[in-house]
C-alpha cells in the first residue's frame, strides 16, 4: 500500500490571505498526485461571506485533483452568535455550513485509509474557557462525544487502513508560541491517543512541525498560507505519504524568491500499525 495526502491548513482568506502562495498550491498540487486533500481549517480571517466564497473556490480548484475533506476553525465560527446558550449554539456555523456542507466532523472512507475530521472549533464555550482571556475565542476543545465518535470509527477500520484523526487546533505546544490550542490539552492528548488514531492533522498555530504524541501518534501541524505565519518565517504544507510501514511527512517550503514552494524537510516515522511498538522518528533535510 502506498497513499498520499496532501495537508493544508489557515488560508485565511481575507486582508491575511497570500494569494501567490494559494495560486503556487494551486499549481503544484496535480504534481504532487494525492489521493485525498485536508484542509484543517481557517478558510476565514473574520467569518465574512466574501471570505467563505474564496474558500469556497479554493476547494473547487484542489478538487479537481482529488477528494477535500474540510473541517472548521476558530475564525469559521460566527463566536458572537449567543455565546454560552447551547440549545442556540448551531448559528455559530450557519455560514460555514452554507459554503462548505451541513456535517461539522465529516468522515472519509478510503480502501487505503479511514479519515475522521472531529470538531475543536466551538467559539466562546464552557468547555474552551481559560483563566487566560486572550484565549477567549481562539482556544478550542475535543468534547468526549467528538473523540468516541472517531474512535468507534477507527474500530472499523480495517488492519491495512491507516486511521488519520483532523482537528483545527494545535494538540502539541508551538515551538515559538508556547501554547498550546487546546484547552484541558492534556486530557485532549490522552483521548487522541486512547482514540486509535496513528496520525494527527491540525493548524492553527501557524509553524509547521511534525513530531510524535505520546510516542506513538504521529503529528502534522501545518503552517498558514497567509501574511501571518509565525516569527517571519516562509509558509509552509505538508504531503504526507503512508506505506506498509511508514508514515512520512514532507515539508513544501515557500521559496519567496522564486515564488514557489519547495520541498525541504522529510521526518519519518515507523507505523505501530496497533501494535505495542512505538513508532521511531528520523528526520531527513
């Protein structure tokens, strides 16, 4: 078995948005010949229509390569709409739903593989509150009902289906932000790895990496393709390439001088396929 996928994530269409790095992506994306494509969230900088349309095409243009799976962000949340009223609580996504379909955490069967997008982005909620409040709409939460859908769906799956979990927000602390996405993030960290995912796709903290949970869940957090990429530096997508025994994550640098994204770094880690040996990580540059 070999499959491929593309990882992208936060475009933040809007004043953000890098439109030469999307119309690159654009571009090099039917190269790159992946079986599936994941956007991890973002589409917006302020959950506007004419953010959400942009999105909207962007997701045209890359499904002409393959199947998009999509999931929510922070920014996609209309949060303003009846904070802490949960019985009102689906007008937060009214306009995300209109653009990109009714289901929040969407599944993809694949013969290679079983992809289960679950749902961190809520808004102002109980469940996302810090004592910090510049957290106050940005941290997310996984919710024990997302978590047990997934990992129902990973049950499923069967033994040659590699099991890839998405979320929006950041389940590992950003090298230069410090932060972590997730609010309660070390109880979120033991659902994932209690959930049977072998692979992490999430965003939000807009510096790429690609590092082991736990050592055994593998992690993909891809960059932004906007103006707002962490300390300067050049934006960045992951494809992610799965074997028998591997898993391994390319990283396509932007290179603003030719402006084109570039391939750089590869880290690759060993599958523990559900065994109780952890996957081995190597970095190639």
């Amino acid at each position: 078995m070999s499959f491929s996928l593309i990882h992208l994530s936060d475009p933040h269409f809007g004043k953000a948005a890098h439109l030469d790095q999307i119309a690159a992506v654009e571009e090099l994306v039917p190269d790159l010949e992946p079986n599936v494509i994941v956007v991890s969230g973002d589409f917006t900088q302020r959950a506007r229509h004419g953010e959400f349309q942009a999105g909207r095409s962007f997701v045209r243009e890359l499904e002409r390569t393959a199947p998009v799976l999509t999931i929510h962000g922070n920014h996609d949340v209309q949060w303003w709409w009846r904070p802490f009223i949960p019985f009102a609580s689906g007008g937060k996504y009214t306009k995300y739903k209109q653009y990109f379909g009714p289901v929040l955490g969407p599944v993809l069967q694949m013969p290679e593989a079983i992809i289960v997008g679950v749902h961190t982005a809520h808004g102002v909620a109980w469940g996302s509150l810090t004592w910090n409040p510049r957290d106050i709409a940005t941290k997310g939460h996984l919710p024990k009902s997302e978590i047990e859908r997934a990992r129902q769906a990973f049950r499923k799956a069967s033994p040659g289906q590699a099991r890839i979990l998405v979320v929006h927000h950041n389940v590992l602390r950003g090298q230069l932000s410090q932060r972590m996405g997730l609010a309660r993030w070390r109880q979120a960290q033991r659902r994932i790895v209690h959930s049977g995912a072998e692979l992490v796709l999430c965003g939000h903290d807009h510096q790429e990496c690609a590092e082991l949970l736990d050592g055994r869940v593998v992690v993909s957090c891809a960059g932004t393709l906007s103006a707002r990429m962490r300390g300067g530096r050049p934006s960045v997508f992951h494809r992610i390439v799965i074997d028998e025994r591997s898993i391994n994550v390319e990283l396509y640098r932007w290179d603003n001088s030719r402006r084109v994204f570039r391939r750089s770094d590869i880290h690759a880690f060993a599958r523990s396929r559900g065994t109780s040996d952890a996957p081995v990580a190597t970095s190639v540059s």
